[in-house]
C-alpha cells in the first residue's frame, strides 16, 4: 500500500488569491491529501437556508488542479450563531446544570433531535454537491467527537431521551429497579418518567444509574455520527472517516467505527505529554520535545483496530500548540519520527494540523507547516523529507503481533463510575500493560471486547474488563495460547453489581475475587521474588494453581496452561516481569529497549525510533535524538 502525506487546510481563513499559490506548495511539499470545510459553517450557509457553495466549489478546483485529494469535513461541530437563536435549547449543559454557550465550538447537544436534523440537511446538501466531484476523494464526519468534554450534557433534552432509552432498554419500572438495586435507601420508581440525570444527588448517585447514562450519552454519539454517514453514503463511494482523540473513552469508538470506512485520530505528542499522560517531572522533561514514546504507538493501534485495518492520523502537531499547559517546540527531527512511526504501524495516511499558522483567533498561537508570514516554518522540511523518503520506501506492510491486548469503552465507564481507588482508570491500566510490551520490543494488536477469534495470537491480555463477554469467553475456551486476565476482570455484572456466585467465570479455571482492595499510591503489595502491585489488590481463592504469590503468601496469579488471573495493578518493572515471564513460556523474543528507544516490525522492516533527547546506539548503530533507522528484517 502506498502511504502518503496530508495537510489540514482552511481556505475560508485566506484571500482567494492565496489559494493557488498554496495548492502549489502543498504538491512541491509532496502532499498527497487536503482536509477542509470541517468548521466552515457560518460561510456556507450565512443565515438559515442561505447558500454560499461557490467558493468552496473553487477551492476544491484549486486544490484538485494541482492533483491534490480532497477530504471534506462536515461542518456540524461548529454551528453558527443563528443555529442557536433557531434552537436555544440545541447548548450543552454541564454537570452543574449550567448550558454552556456560544463562542467557542462544539456547542451542542448530541440528543437535541432538531440539531441533528439541522445537521443532516447540510451534510445532504454537501453530499449532494460534492459527492461525485472528482477531487473529493473522502470525507470526515464533524471533528472530534468529545473534544472539551462534549459527550455528556445534562439537558432537559437529554433527559428526555435518556427516560425514552430507559424504558426501551428495561421495559418496565419494576425490571429497571431490580437491575439496579434500587430497594437500597428506596430509590424505587412508579414511572420512567420519574428518573432523573445522575447530577445534583446528595451523595453519590446509583452506580447503574450513572452507567447506563454513560451507555446512553455514547449511544447518542453513534447516532449523530450515522446520520451523517447515511446522507454521504447517498452520494458517494468515497471512504468516510471520523477524526478520534487520544485518551478519550466517553464514547463507544468500536461502535462509531463500526459505521466508518477509516478511523483516524489528531496526534499531539507534546500536548498529551504536558496533560494527559502519567510521568513523573523527571521523565516528563526528558520528552519534553518528543512525547510519550509510547502514547502514540498506544492509539495508532487502538485505531487501527478501530478502523479495522484502515486508519490514519488526520491531524499531526507540527510545531508547538496552543492549548497544553504548557508549549514546548519539537526537536528538530520528531515531525519526520512521529510520521514515520504511524507509517510503521500501517497508517494509510498522515496529515499535519495545519497548512499556515492562523495570525487571529483562538488558535494563534498554534504551528503551521508555514508560519503566519507563509514562510516555512521548520516542519515543512520535515515532512517534505518524509515525502521524498516514502517515495522511495518500498511498500511498508504493517506487521504481525504475537500479543494482543483487549480495550473496551464499557469497562472505562464503570471504573469512572465506581473506581473504588481514586486512581483506578481503565485507560490507565490498560496503557500501563501496554507500555511494558513496548518495553519489551512488542508489536501490539488491539481488540474489541466481543472479539471471537483468537488465532494467530499467543498471549492475550485482558486487564480490567468490567465482565467479559460472551464470545471473548468462548475464544478463551479454545485458547491455545495463554490469556492473562485481571485484575478486576468479569468481577461486575452488566449492570455493574456483584454476580453470585462471585466472578471471574473463566473457561475451566476455578478461581474467584473474594475481596479487593485499592491502595493510595504510596503504598504496595511486595511480591515474592521481587515486583510489587500498587493501586490495587484482590484476594483470590478457587483451586486454580498459584503460579506467583505476594510475599506474605497471597496468590498474584492463578490459572491453569492457558488463562491465568492477575490479581494486582503491577508497577512497570513488575508488569516487564510478568509479560516478559510469559513471552518466555511461550517462545516470543523480547529485548530490554533503554526509555526512549522503541521499535516496530513491519512485514519486512525493522524500524528503530529514538525518542530519548541524546543519541542512541541499536546494535552498533548509533541512532540520534529524535532519529528514526529501519533495516530489513530476516
Ligand atoms: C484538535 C482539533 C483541531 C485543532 C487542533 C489544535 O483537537 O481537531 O481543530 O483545534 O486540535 O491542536
């Protein structure tokens, strides 16, 4: 497959005579993609039913005359002020109960039926216009579906569809009760219609009162997101694809995903780092220009699952951004690693956010590919390198992984809703897992929860699953591999309480969480011959074998040949020990890579990245800052 390069692109921002001049400069730069219209509402469609396509048809022109692809976006994150006088009740309100206004973007409801109605109508004109247009060659549905914390409103509109999804759901009053235990401190209803939003109780609200919001709130999220498909899909072949974050769990991705053609995701390496990613203040300064190494390995093969098999990174940061905490610049070298490293992972495509570097509005002070001057700003030679580097690389094939890790949006949901310990976090503990097969030189694959096919694997992880499902369940009984499982995996019924008898119900293994305990993080459980769990512990019995113990004679893992139960959260040495202990067993090579290098096997490539801010030597091979060296594989 050939890979290619893209570029994010707001004509609507520019004077018209800028454009062809830009267009040429995107094909010299070796851009193949260009993604517009996303947030451009107000310039189609200026006052309600007053249509204004005719510029957007020339920049299409423009774009396509120089033999540049065109990804539309939908513009329905960013609807115009009139929208709001239209439907003053189409705002988001937060937890507090406060609507949240007009001036920013992503000001709406996802239950509000007549906004979505509003949005399929411009998606269908668009569809309409553009759907046979030779130069738009794929299509984003809005953008970033929960960015600023968007998936959750408290709107009396969602109260009402949340009452309506109730009843649907649990049919009767009585059923709903006993699902959720509601006898406890008489929580009991006569009616749906009496069910409150999970906000605003005195004390915590009802665990599964506050989860099927959860379930309701993603539901709406697919919803919107297929009305818009459905209008596209009228019109076009072409792929759609919607552009995912990175750590945001509050809607289901496997179901929004299942209706897409190709997942993509917005990648700020250096803006995660700042505020979404646990480091301590030391390591945090050692990537300061560089990212995670892991994080965005993490989500390019969450995507690509998602995606199932097609994916892309649709925004890349090119420079500093404008929102973290704080800003930093990247090291000269990392635009071209962090492109290289998605291609390495199978990415179709990657597009950096944004062409030019905007002078006005929010985003100011956000890197472009060009400075606001138009000159080139340091990225640009970046990607062009890579453009030229790719023309040369043979097919990169993506890779095949012995390990796979489970992910599911459901279990984030319970653990926010009842964590127990303040820092349990599904994501968290997932990525921990994650990181130490990174560690260990792993490719990774990434499942959904109801995955049924195991083939091809040989250890399996599945920590923190709220329950498992039915078809996992079945795959793990014919297992040839080992799966190990835990901790707090299919301890929880489906509607988050205590199943008796107590779980897991592992496939021909007999143990059981008896008690769980979550620790503050200065405190941990030892276990014998070295390692330790921090944050949580469960006490295990049933007369599976103990295959490792705490120090003071607990079981840390018990199981059988082929699914063991991990009964504490592991610190990073430990989580190398016990992945690395069963990669052994089961005859899968692993390395102890120093922090900062990290690798990637594609089909016929080795390629070696250097996140660490000094250079790196890999088998007599010294690989600088920020460098990135691939060599055929064996
Ligand atoms: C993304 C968003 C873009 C832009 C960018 C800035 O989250 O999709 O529109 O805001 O961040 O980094």
């Amino acid at each position: 497959m050939k890979r290619t390069l893209g570029v994010c692109y707001y004509p609507e921002h520019w004077p018209e005579p800028v454009w062809s001049e830009d267009a040429t400069r995107m094909a010299e730069v070796g851009i193949t993609w260009v993604r517009i219209g996303e947030f451009a509402w107000s310039r189609l469609e200026a006052q309600p039913g007053v249509l204004t396509f005719d510029w957007l048809d020339r920049a299409i022109e423009v774009l396509g005359s120089q033999g540049l692809k065109v990804i539309l976006g939908t513009p329905t994150a960013t609807p115009p002020r009139w929208m709001v006088d239209k439907h003053p009740d189409m705002l988001a309100v937060d937890a507090q109960g406060r609507p949240r206004g007009f001036g920013s973007r992503r000001h709406y409801d996802f239950s509000h039926l007549g906004y979505r109605e509003e949005c399929r109508r411009i998606v269908r004109l668009l569809a309409e216009r553009y759907g046979k247009n030779p130069h738009v060659a794929a299509w984003q549905t809005d953008n970033e579906y929960d960015c600023h914390d968007t998936t959750l409103s408290y709107s009396p509109t969602a109260l009402k569809g949340f009452q309506d999804w109730l009843a649907q759901r649990y049919q009767s009053p009585d059923a709903l009760n006993r699902a959720w235990g509601n006898v406890f401190w008489s929580m009991e209803y006569d009616e749906f219609s009496q069910i409150g939003l999970p906000i605003l109780t005195v004390t915590e609200s009802n665990h599964p009162h506050q989860l099927a919001f959860r379930r309701y709130s993603s539901d709406q999220v697919v919803a919107f997101n297929k009305v818009q498909v459905d209008e596209i899909r009228k019109h076009t072949d072409a792929p759609i694809a919607h552009n995912y974050m990175g750590r945001i769990t509050t809607f289901d991705h496997w179901k929004v995903g299942a209706d897409l053609d190709i997942a993509s995701w917005d990648s700020y390496p250096i803006g995660f780092l700042s505020d979404r990613i646990e480091n301590s203040d030391a390591r945090k300064l050692k990537f300061l220009r560089q990212g995670d190494p892991d994080n965005q390995a993490f989500h390019h093969d969450l995507y690509r699952a998602v995606g199932r098999g097609r994916w892309w990174v649709m925004e890349q940061q090119p420079g500093p951004v404008n929102w973290a905490p704080w800003n930093p610049a990247p090291l000269p070298g990392m635009a071209r690693l962090w492109a290289w490293e998605a291609f390495a992972h199978g990415a179709e495509c990657v597009s950096y956010f944004r062409w030019r570097q905007a002078p006005f509005a929010q985003e100011q002070m956000h890197a472009g590919l060009l400075r606001p001057d138009s000159v080139p700003a340091p990225a640009y030679a970046e990607a062009q390198q890579v453009a030229w580097e790719l023309a040369d690389m043979p097919d990169v094939q993506r890779g095949k992984a012995h390990v796979a890790l489970v992910f599911d949006y459901e279990s984030a949901w319970a653990w926010d809703v009842q964590p127990q310990g303040r820092d349990f976090e599904f994501w968290r503990l997932a990525f921990a897992a994650y990181r130490a097969c990174r560690r260990l030189g792993l490719n990774v694959d990434i499942l959904p929860p109801d995955c049924a096919d195991l083939s091809g694997y040989k250890l399996v992880l599945a920590p923190g699953l709220m329950r498992l499902s039915d078809p996992l369940r079945a795959a793990l009984a014919t297992f040839e591999g080992i799966a190990l499982v835990g901790p707090r995996t299919d301890t929880k019924s489906d509607e988050l309480s205590i199943p008796v008898p107590l779980g897991p119900d592992l496939p021909d293994c007999d143990v059981q969480v008896v008690l769980a305990e979550s620790l503050p993080p200065n405190a941990k459980v030892k276990l014998q011959g070295g390692g330790r769990f921090r944050h949580w512990f469960e006490h295990l019995e049933g007369s599976a074998t103990v295959h490792m113990s705490t120090k003071d004679g607990h079981p840390a893992i018990m199981g059988n040949d082929h699914i063991r139960y991990l009964a504490g959260w592991p610190d990073d040495d430990t989580f190398d020990r016990i992945i690395g202990y069963h990669c052994d067993i089961l005859d899968i090579p692993t390395m102890t890579l120093p922090d900062g290098l990290r690798i990637r096997d594609t089909d016929t490539h080795r390629f070696v990245f250097n996140y660490a801010p000094d250079s790196q030597d890999w088998n007599g091979t010294s690989i600088p800052a920020a460098g990135v060296h691939w060599e055929p594989l064996e």
